[in-house]
C-alpha cells in the first residue's frame, strides 16, 4: 500500500502574493497602469502594465518553487 501524501498548505506569503497579484489587475490598482500614453515599445502602457506583472508572477512563483521543493525530487 502507498502511504498517503499529507495534506499540504499555502504558506502565508504565497497567499500575500496571489492577493496582490489579483489587487494589481484588478480596479482600483489597475487604474493605476490604465492608460494609453506612454508607449514601451510600440505598446500602450496598460498593455505593459499587464504584461510586467505577469513576467513577476511566472518569477516569483518560480522562487516559490524551488523554495518549496528545491533538492528533494
């Protein structure tokens, strides 16, 4: 018989992270990038804006990764 996995839990900072990932997308921090002017590279900033925030999300869950599971596979 397999043992059984325990139930694991969301650490406090990764539930601080995932709030404040929603906050930033969401009214009334996205008003915050909510703009055409100024463009980045041919984009209006509210696309960077999103676009930014999504590259930090995959880094920092990336660190929540190898933090979490890092030399145990």
């Amino acid at each position: 018989m397999e043992a059984e996995q325990p139930v694991r839990r969301a650490s406090r900072a990764f539930v601080v992270f995932v709030v404040a990932m929603v906050a930033v997308m969401v009214f009334p921090l996205f008003a915050i990038g909510n703009r055409i002017e100024p463009m980045v590279l041919g984009l209006p900033f509210s696309m960077v804006w999103v676009v930014s925030w999504i590259l930090i999300e995959f880094v920092v869950l990336v660190g929540f990764f190898l933090y979490e599971y890092g030399g145990s596979r």
